[in-house]
C-alpha cells in the first residue's frame, strides 16, 4: 500500500509541475522498494523531473540506470530518447548519435522514431558526416512526414551542397519542391547547382535551377547567376529568354570585364535572331572596354561570326555581292585572333573560320596557307560539326 502511495504522489507531483517534491516522493520510493517492479517506471519519471529543474547530470544518471538495469523494460525506450535529447543539448554529437541509433535498434517501432532519425541525421550533417546524415534525415521524413519534411529537407539538400554532388542536389531541390511547393532553398547551394550544371554542359536542367534561383531571391542574385542563366537560355537557342537574363547582368555589372562578358552574351542572342546590325553595335562597345586578351579574341572571333551569319543571310536571299563583301569582313576580323593571339582552343577556332570566310569570298589561296598554318600549328583541331555544316 505504502509504495503504491509513495509512487502515485511522487507521479502526480511530477504531472503537475512540482518537480521538487515529485523528486523527493520518488527518491523515497526507489530508496524504501528499490526491488519493486515499478522501479523502471519511478527512475523514468524521478529523471524526467531532473531534467524540467535542470538537473541533467542527476537526470542521466537515472536514465542511464535504466539502460544497464532495465534494458529491455518500456520505460527504458523512454530514458534512450531523453539521455540523447539531453546529450543533444550539451553538444555531445556522438554519444547523442549512439542514443537514438540503439533507441531504434532496440524498439523500431517507437512513436519516437521520426524524431530519433531526424537528430542522428542532424548530428551527423553537424559532425560534417553529409553522406551518413542524408540517408537518416530521408527515414526521419519517411516516420513522420508532417513534423520532418521542413526540417529535414533544407539538410539534406545542404549535405548534397557540401558534398558538391550536383545530380543529388538536384534530386533534393526537386523532392522538397514536389512535396511542398513554398519550399525555401538555400540561395547559395541552387546558385551553386545552376552554376555546376551549365559547367558539365547540362544547359536545361541548368537554366530552370537558375530560373528558380533568380525567382526566389530577386533582389539578391549576384550577377553572375545572371551570366550564366543568360548564357544557358543561349546555349539552348532561347535568345530572348537570354537577353531578358542578360539585361539583368548589365543594369549593375561589378566590374568592366563583366560587362564585356555580358555584352559578348547579348550580341550572341541578337545574332541568333538575325539582328545583325544591334548585334554588331554592341560587341563593338565590348570591344571598346576590352583592347587585348583571351576576352579581346572572343569579341573578335564574335564579330566575324555576325557578319558571317549576315553573309550567308545575303547570300540565300540572292545577293552575291553583298555576301561576298561580308565573307571579307568576317575574313578580316578572324585573321587579327589568328595572327596576334596564341591559345591552343581560340586560335586553330580563328585561322579555321578565316579560312572558310576567304573560301566562301572566293580568295582561295589566302584560304589554303590559313589551312596549312592550321594543320602544322594545331594538328589535333577539329571544327565544330555545326561549323563544317556551314
């Protein structure tokens, strides 16, 4: 009779919040009964009450009383959860971590599992462990979708960022968007993955995340975000889409070499809608910034290219002669990059395209000693498919 008393005081001290006397009560039963059955249960409750005065040593050492004396009594899923909360809090990842990995070893089918998977996974992801923690963050979802799915998503995206694992980041991003469409993503790693996209030559993947990047955080995309969404659209022949991405670029451009970079990009997307002429305008504003360098011979070759372009344009709708006049321009812009410049990819690109532009202007000879200079300078360069088409 007495246990029972001392037992149902110290619970209903505990239940409601005189965590003091609850102790007191309690401490008196396991010291009076310390072989009664009910023993787990009063260490459970006697710790619960230590750790709501914070207490937490005193509160661990009932919780892990229960471990070693009582591993397989219900009370003790209880003290694996609060010794791992408690740990949690005092920054000790790895002794949290062994917590609630035997938490769910010893009792898988605990209300708490969601909760336990999610903080392994947090410790893990704190203990810098991305590819551990992305595996327990996903089951803290799958437990308890509702709680988890916000919390645990932003890190496992942020794993996958720290890992530098584009496709698995991409896979992220998407799985949190589809499950909540008002998902937040981290600014840096979406800038990131849009970025290492375009770099492996994934152009639509690349400008949706960009597209996605520059819609969620307006007013902070740096600009080159805006270069290389611009430069994707452009990739992809969407030359309006570029241009609208490139304006973007060139309302503030940190520096003068970002802008001729910019406007290299809106040339291109102006040529590929045949407006030659504003296409022409404004890589000669480029060409005023830039007077030499790798940057100097792309804006070049660039140019050559639109009168290129305006010269077959002619050519199909009948006019020889012009034609034959901007084949020699373009001609005349190559030649400076080949002559002047040396650069094992840009230079064979310019004695390769001044060749075909001297070809096409009927000069012949000049075309075949660019070809020869072409084939003893450079012999493994290969022309574009595209380029040989035209």
């Amino acid at each position: 009779q007495r246990a029972g008393s001392l037992l149902n005081k110290g619970w209903a001290e505990a239940e409601s919040g005189r965590h003091q006397p609850a102790i007191a009560s309690l401490s008196e039963f396991l010291i009076d009964y310390p072989k009664h059955e009910y023993v787990p249960k009063a260490l459970a409750r006697r710790g619960l009450s230590y750790r709501e005065t914070r207490d937490m040593d005193k509160a661990q050492a009932d919780f892990t009383r229960l471990k070693k004396e009582f591993p397989d009594d219900e009370a003790t899923e209880l003290a694996y959860l609060q010794s791992g909360l408690i740990h949690m809090e005092a920054r000790e990842l790895k002794e949290m971590i062994a917590d609630f990995e035997t938490l769910l070893k010893k009792f898988p089918k605990s209300p708490a599992a969601g909760q336990a998977w999610f903080c392994i996974g947090r410790g893990q992801f704190e203990s810098k462990q991305f590819d551990k923690a992305t595996p327990a963050l996903k089951k803290s979802i799958e437990a308890d979708r509702a709680t988890y799915l916000d919390r645990a998503s932003p890190l496992i995206i942020l794993s996958a960022y720290a890992r530098q694992d584009a496709d698995a980041l991409a896979t992220a991003i998407d799985e949190y968007r589809d499950a909540n469409k008002d998902a937040s993503i981290n600014q840096d790693a979406i800038n990131w993955l849009g970025v290492a996209l375009f770099n492996k030559g994934d152009h639509a993947r690349s400008a949706r995340f960009l597209t996605n990047a520059t819609m969620s955080y307006p007013t902070s995309t740096p600009p080159t975000i805006w270069d290389y969404l611009a430069r994707a659209w452009l990739e992809m022949k969407k030359f309006d889409d570029s241009l609208k991405a490139v304006e973007k670029l060139l309302e503030n451009p940190p520096d003068l070499s970002v802008k001729a970079r910019g406007l290299l990009t809106k040339s291109r997307a102006l040529m590929g809608l045949s407006k030659f002429s504003e296409a022409d305008t404004v890589v000669k504003e480029a060409l005023q910034i830039i007077k030499d360098g790798t940057l100097q011979a792309q804006l070049l070759i660039h140019e050559g290219d639109i009168y290129y372009a305006e010269a077959n344009s002619l050519q199909a709708a009948g006019d020889r002669a012009a034609a034959m006049a901007k084949y020699k321009d373009a001609a005349s812009k190559y030649i400076v990059p080949s002559q002047m410049f040396v650069d094992k990819r840009i230079t064979p690109e310019a004695l390769f395209k001044a060749a075909r532009s001297l070809e096409k202007a009927g000069e012949r000879a000049k075309a075949e000693e660019l070809l020869r200079q072409l084939k003893e300078k450079y012999p493994e360069y290969k022309p574009a498919p595209a380029e040989i088409a035209e």
